[in-house]
C-alpha cells in the first residue's frame, strides 16, 4: 500500500487517476499536508472540470477516512510494533463502504511495523489528519482540444 509506506518518508505521494482514455494526477503534499489535484482536460468545460475533480474528492474522501482511522491505532502501533487495525465495524466512518473496510483490513492484517510504516504512524500522530484539503492545480499544462 503505497500511500501507507511512503507518506511519512517521502515529499510527495503521486496517485495517478485514470478513466478510459484521460488521466489525471493526485499529489498529496506531506509537507504542507494538502491534496492537489492535476488535470490536463481544463480547458473542455466546466462540467468536463467538474467530472474528473469528483473522481479525485472520492478518493481524497476516502484516503483522509483511512488516515483518520489509522492515526487512533498510531501510538499502540509504535508501541507493540505492529500495524493495528482500526475497527471499521465500530466507527461506521461515513464515506468508507463496506468492501473498502475489508480491503484495507486485510492488508493492514499482513503487515507488520516496518520502518516505513513507523514513519508513517509518527507523521500521522504530528499532523491534523482531518485536515488534509484538496486543491484544483489551475496552473497545470493544457492538453491541446485538438489531441
């Protein structure tokens, strides 16, 4: 799971999203703890915009629940040096369907405390884990409407 191993060691997370034939970037930024979101097919339309930006809120939406929820489980995880698992059954987090939950239980389930993993658990105990926004990048580079 990369987003899991990386975000308490690297800059930035990458997340490419793709739908059919157009893809665009999620970066989360660990250093000012944001999301921002890349899409090369601004210049179509609004709703076009609006499209590929929902895409990118669901998955933000979905990230920042499953960081939420490990940040509670961060100091017993560095404490007895496993990956604990957060009781999806007892939070009912909104947003978090039920297949999701049992995704993310079993991988957490086969994971011990790796190093990265430990970074990771210590940057989610320092940061406000409720608070990780997302932003629309206007400045990214236009695909041509001719492409």
């Amino acid at each position: 799971m990369p987003l899991l191993e990386n975000i308490g060691r690297v800059d930035r997370v990458f997340i490419p999203i793709t739908d059919e034939n157009h893809y665009t970037l999620l970066v989360f930024d660990t250093g000012a703890a944001k999301w921002t979101h890349f899409n090369s097919f601004r210049w179509t339309s609004e709703q076009t915009l609006q499209y590929y930006h929902k895409k990118a809120i669901v998955l933000v939406e979905t990230a920042n629940i499953f960081l939420c929820l490990l940040k509670e489980c961060a100091a017993v995880s560095l404490k007895t040096k496993l990956v604990q698992i957060p009781d999806f059954d007892a939070k009912k987090p909104r947003g978090l369907n039920e297949a999701s939950a049992r995704m993310i239980t079993k991988i957490l389930a086969s994971n011990e405390l790796t190093p990265e993993y430990a970074q990771t658990m210590t940057y989610l105990i320092c940061h406000d884990t409720t608070n990780f926004k997302l932003t629309e990048n206007r400045e990214c580079p236009q695909q041509a409407n001719n492409s």
